[in-house]
C-alpha cells in the first residue's frame, strides 16, 4: 500500500481542470451509429483524445487559433477540419466516411480497461469462430494450438487440461495455476489461484483473447503467466438457433443447441450440450453436460448490464499414468493403480455473474460486477476417495476517467476488488473405489483483497504509455477438524507494470513492457510441504512487433526474458504430491506467429515458440532444464475455399523433445501430429469431417512431472475420424 498512495497522488496533482474545451460527437455517416475508440487531434496544439462508446471526444482548448483537428480510425477516410475560437464550448457533430479498410481493428476486453490491439503494449493473441474453423474445438488443445508462447496438456482426452504460458502452472497437477482465466470477463478463477477449465465450451465461443506475460499488475496473484478471456454469446440479431452434432472415433458424441436474438436494447443467449467419449485407454470414457446464458440490457444510452450463468456437470474413469515401459508398449491400457482403485472423478461447478456499467459523462465512467458460485466433487477415488464442496463469490469496482494531463489525453482506472472461497474437503480410504474409514476431515477459507490502478498515457496518436501497479494481501485459513495440521497464513505484495505501444506507420506497432507477477501456493500446496512454501515472484522484461501487411495477413514477433524466484516444485510420495520452492529459475523465449491469406481462397497459420527455461540456483539441478516445456514448438495449418462452398484444410504440430523430471534422467521424444478435414457448406447447413493424428503416432497429451514412480505418461489419442453437421437459422 506504501507505493500506491505517491503513485495516486502523482497522478492527481498533475491533473489540471480545463474550464474551456473542443467537444463533439463521431457519428458513422452511414449507420449514424457512434464510432468508438478514433483518434481525435488538435495538430497544432498537439493534444487530442480518444472516442468513447457513445462516440463522444473532448480536448482542452488550444492557447492559439486557429487550429486544424484531424479525425482518424480505420476503416474510415481521415476527417479535417480548419477551427477557430468561435467552436470553443461548442458541439461538433462529425460524420465519418467509411472507407475500404486495410487491417481489422481489434478491442481487446480482456485488458482492465478495454484497449485497441494499437494501444497494447504486451503480447495478446485474439481468435474469434472464424480462426478456429477446421480444428475440433472438442478440447483446448484443438483451440489454443496456434497462439506461440501457449502449452495446453489435455489430460485423459477430455474437457479437463493444464494450460501453460511461458511455462507457469507447469507443475500443477490438476486444474490451470498460474494464469488468470474468465468467461465474459467474470473471473472463472478462485481465489486461492486454480482454474477448473473444464467448466469452458469450446462449442459455443465466440472469441478467445490471451495475454502472453505477467497480469499481475491488472489481475493480482495467480497471474503470473497471463490471463485468458473466453468470450460467448455475442450474435446479435432479431432470432438466431444453432444446432451442432458430432461423432467419431472412440465412441465420440457432442450435441448442443443454442438460441440467440436480440430487440431494441435487450439480447439474450441459451446454449445446452452433451459430450461423451469412451476413450483411446481402458478406463478412459465419461460424459459432461453444460448449459450456458447470458442476458444484456442497455437502460439508456450511457448504461449497460450483463448477465451471466452457467452449470456443469462431469463424470468420467482416470486411467492413472503410465511408466516409459508401459507408454512404449501398450499406451492403451490403465495403470494397475487406477485399476485396483477404481479411479473415476464427478464434480459438478456452477457460477452466476452480473456486471454493471454507467458512463456519468463524457469523462468519467463506473463499473461493478460480482459472482458467486459453488463447486462440487460429491466422489473422486484416486489413492484415497475424496469429496468437497465449496462457495466462492468475488466482487469488484473501479472507476475510468479521462484526465487531460498536458495537453494530452490521459485514461486512469482505479479499482478494487475482495474474493473468497470456502468449504471443506473429506478424505476416506479407498477399498476398490468404494468409501472406507475417514482419514481426513478439512475446512478451507481463502479471502483475496486487491487495489489496483492502471494508466494509459496518450501521448501522440501513435503513441501510448501504459503504467500500472496492484497492490494484493491473501490470507488462508485451514482447519485440520481430525488431526493436529491447522494453520493460518498471509502474503502480500505490490505488482506494477510499465510499457508503450508505438505505430509508426498504418498496421506496424512496437511494443515493448516491464512487468512483475506475484503468486502465493495454494492452500493444498502449503498442507503438501516439507516446510514453509514462499510465494512466486517474477520480473519480466519483453518487447516485440505487430504488423499487418494488407487486408488478410498479420504477424507478431515476441521476445522476453523472465526471472523467476521461488518457483513452486511439485514431487510426489507414494501417490501424493508435495511441494518445494526452487531459489531461481529464468525463463527466456521468443514466440513468432503468421497468419495470412495473401493466396486467393487460402488462409495460412504458423506459429513458433522457442522455449529456454532453466533452473538457475537450485540445491540439486543448477543448470538442468525446467521439465514439462519443449524447448522448440511448430504449428502450422492451411484452409483453402473452393467456389460453391466446399473447403479443405490440414494442420500440424511438432513438439520438440523435453524433460519429465527436474534431474532431466527421463524425456519425452519429439513428435509430430498431422490432421486433414472437409467440410461443405450448403444454405443454412455445414457438414464437416475430419481425421485426426493421421499418422497414429505415439505421444502423451499429459505428463505429471517429477512423479516418484516414474509413471509420468498419459498417452494421447491415437488416429481418429470424426463427422458433424451443424444448422444455424
């Protein structure tokens, strides 16, 4: 807290009043719709703003007239206009031409406050429906493939998957650690940091956004490797319905329908779907069902309120991991353990969020939003048979000004915001899968309370200079109701960031960041250790490049270095893991992606990503590569549309080699991964196939590093031919 009131006040008191101003309106000349986000400048006073959403402006009134404003955005032809002394606390009401556009645009909602991709000044990836067309988005894996810089381990074939970027949450288990995930903006991460990703339909998404690198500063603890925004529901029209099924090998089914529309200032959204699988490995099939809404209502023209819900509910076998022996030689069969345990997993998750926005003029918005959700696993046998049940809420408000500041537009967010979870878990023998004595009975309390504050600084149109800090104190309660293992526990830190984006041409950005990331262990972390576990910390310096060449191709070319202390261990006893900080670890990398459709009816994707993770001072492996990570990833893929609405497509990853434990004694081999599909579409109705793992090749979609047994393989599907239909009305 120490550092955040002399970064208020710095703010602040550079914050003159303006009594006289340059105020107006951008209106589309053709929808007569407000343009959001165009740049407005004053060329000789050298000061401008930036559009809100009602596409209002407003400049503090130059010392000496006349004076020539220019308005510019994409998409639309730049607009000039000679002004004098006499439009001084007048409206201006502009109408913007559109014009043939070059490059898209993009908004990027997952940024704290919404930002244009041109103002970004870190690594963020947007993939919306139309990217993903050709991949199955059955899994995350299928989704996230071409994002450079991103791992996704899909464990056991199903919905459930540990997502790393630049190699956090590696050592997790289950679940996602390390990266801040939310649907529609509303947090889909707890408190105490672990994501539950499955509660995620890929089925229905419209857009994904990712943000490669400490959020931290935006997003406090269990941010350290970036944050993800899973958008759904945005189809806007009078009545929509969208039905889709597949089925394919391994007894593979996916069912779901959704309705959608939208009149006047209200629109809604309802999906439903059903996945089954029986799976590649013995005791590997399980279904889920998830039903998904989100409500939007617009009372005036300066407010906004959203809705969101949804429910899940999984059931399915765990085959257990398998030795190198094993892996190489039958991968299809389940461990012995899984075997004599009967090891299966059901839980069942459910959240409800709502959002408030109100613009109190042209300057100066709020925003509040809260959530509460309950999760549950009523029967979980692995090494011993578990259940929990816990509640989670979070609420969260800030307050956005524009604050001229030298005669140059100046955005502030301030915002706070306080999480909990509570609940208990209760650990039984395991006879054959069944119930036995009670081994463990816990009560588990996390309460997490930030105050953050991020500022964009708009120096020239073309420039922009982001500064942030957050400051988080999470506190743990744990409470041993059997035995003598109850503790309490807190840590607190202060996270800034500081970056520019500069466009010194149309289409071409230089970006470059500092940033530090903060992550306390999880409450079952601090129970699994030998000892007293430290938070994560991180320092991340990165800078990279963002380019469009044309209407159809993007780049993006990244490259950062990444000091870890402290990073949390995971090493397993008998069946149970434990947990161990190493003193210092760096993680260096450079990531690089295309996308492009220079070629006629083409699209092309490549993505690179070059990973160097080591550990750097640590009592047994000084030197020896982080595991879990390849140092060298490939992805490419290829969609060519032939007239009368028939398309082909191919895409393929290679994984470079990379160690399962910290001694780097065992590796997984290189592999590649190739898929083909066809699709048809025809009116209202696409029909699709597509063969997966065409060349049946041997892999793990998931590793448990450091496992004490050296089972660390869970082997990926093999070869796959899938079908499905979809009718969108």
């Amino acid at each position: 807290m120490k550092y955040l009131i002399p970064l208020l006040a710095f703010f602040f008191i550079l914050s003159p009043v303006y009594t006289q101003s340059i105020t107006g309106n951008v209106i589309d000349a053709e929808t007569k719709q407000p343009v959001y986000g165009a740049n407005v400048y004053l060329l000789n006073a050298g000061s401008g703003d930036v559009t809100k959403r009602n596409g209002t402006f407003s400049i503090p009134a130059p010392f000496d007239f006349p004076d020539t404003i220019r308005v510019s955005y994409v998409g639309y032809r730049t607009y000039n206009v000679l002004l004098d002394d006499d439009h001084i606390d007048k409206i201006l009401t502009i109408l913007f031409v559109p014009a043939p556009v070059q490059f898209e645009e993009i908004v990027v909602t997952s940024l704290r406050p919404e930002q244009q991709m041109r103002h970004v000044a870190t690594s963020v990836d947007v993939l919306d429906a139309g990217a993903m067309t050709g991949t199955r988005t059955h899994y995350m894996d299928d989704a996230l493939q071409f994002i450079p810089g991103v791992h996704v381990h899909s464990r056991h074939n199903q919905d459930e998957a540990r997502i790393s970027i630049r190699g956090s949450g590696i050592r997790t288990n289950w679940g996602v650690r390390g990266i801040n995930v939310m649907i529609n903006g509303i947090p889909l991460t707890d408190p105490d940091g672990l994501t539950d990703i499955d509660a995620v339909d890929l089925g229905i998404v419209d857009r994904v956004e990712v943000l490669r690198g400490p959020a931290s500063s935006l997003y406090g603890s269990g941010a350290i490797g970036g944050a993800i925004n899973f958008i759904f529901g945005e189809r806007y029209r009078p009545f929509g319905v969208h039905v889709s099924s597949s089925a394919g090998s391994y007894n593979f089914q996916r069912h779901s329908v959704s309705l959608y529309g939208a009149r006047d200032s209200f629109s809604y959204y309802l999906s439903a779907s059903y996945h089954k699988k029986d799976g590649y490995r013995d005791r590997s099939g399980g279904n889920s069902q998830r039903v998904f809404g989100r409500f939007t209502f617009a009372p005036d023209d300066r407010s906004d309120v959203e809705l969101l819900a949804f429910w899940r509910a999984i059931n399915f076998d765990l085959p257990g991991s398998l030795t190198h022996e094993q892996f190489d030689t039958n991968p299809r069969i389940a461990s012995q353990g899984a075997i004599d345990g009967q090891w299966r997993k059901e839980k069942t998750r459910s959240r409800l969020g709502l959002r408030y926005r109100r613009e109190l003029d042209d300057r100066l918005s709020v925003a509040i939003s809260g959530f509460y959700g309950e999760h549950a696993t009523p029967y979980h046998p692995i090494f011993m048979v578990l259940e929990e049940d816990f509640r989670t809420s979070g609420i969260d408000g800030r307050i956005e000004a524009d604050l001229p500041v030298a005669n140059r537009s100046n955005r502030i967010i301030i915002g706070a915001e306080r999480q909990y979870i509570t609940g208990g878990a209760r650990y039984y023998v395991n006879n054959t899968g069944q119930r036995g004595d009670l081994g463990r009975n816990e009560q588990i309390g996390v309460e997490k309370t930030g105050v953050y504050m991020q500022d964009e600084f708009f120096l020239h149109p073309g420039f922009t200079l982001t500064m942030g800090g957050r400051y988080d104190h999470l506190s743990y309660d744990f409470i041993d109701l059997i035995g003598d293992g109850s503790f309490t526990d807190s840590f607190d830190r202060f996270t800034p960031s500081i970056g520019f984006a500069y466009e010194p041409a149309p289409g071409f950005i230089i970006h470059s960041n500092y940033s530090e990331g903060f992550e306390p262990p999880a409450i079952t972390e601090l129970r699994g250790a030998d000892f007293r576990l430290d938070p994560i910390r991180s320092r991340n310096i990165e800078a990279g490049v963002r380019a469009s060449a044309g209407r159809h191709t993007e780049a993006a070319f990244s490259v950062y270095t990444m000091s870890i202390r402290n990073d949390i261990i995971p090493y397993t006893v008998g069946f149970q893991t434990r947990y161990r900080n190493a003193e210092r670890t760096r993680h260096n990398g450079f990531e690089a992606s295309v996308r492009s459709g220079i070629i006629r009816n083409t699209r092309i994707k490549i993505a690179y990503t070059y990973s160097d993770f080591r550990f750097v001072t640590d009592a047994d492996h000084d030197g020896n590569r982080v595991p879990g990570i390849p140092e060298h990833r490939l992805t490419g893929g290829i969609r060519f549309e032939i007239p009368g609405g028939v398309y082909i497509g191919s895409s393929i990853v290679w994984n470079g080699s990379y160690y399962v434990n910290d001694a780097n004694t065992d590796s997984h081999d290189a592999y590649t991964l190739v898929s083909a599909y066809a699709g048809y579409n025809w009116r209202m109705i696409t029909f699709r196939m597509s063969v997966e793992n065409l060349l049946d090749e041997r892999y793990a979609s998931y590793v448990r590093t450091n496992e004490a047994q050296q089972r660390y393989f869970e082997p990926g599907d093999g070869r796959g031919v899938f079908f499905g239909v979809e009718v969108k009305y």
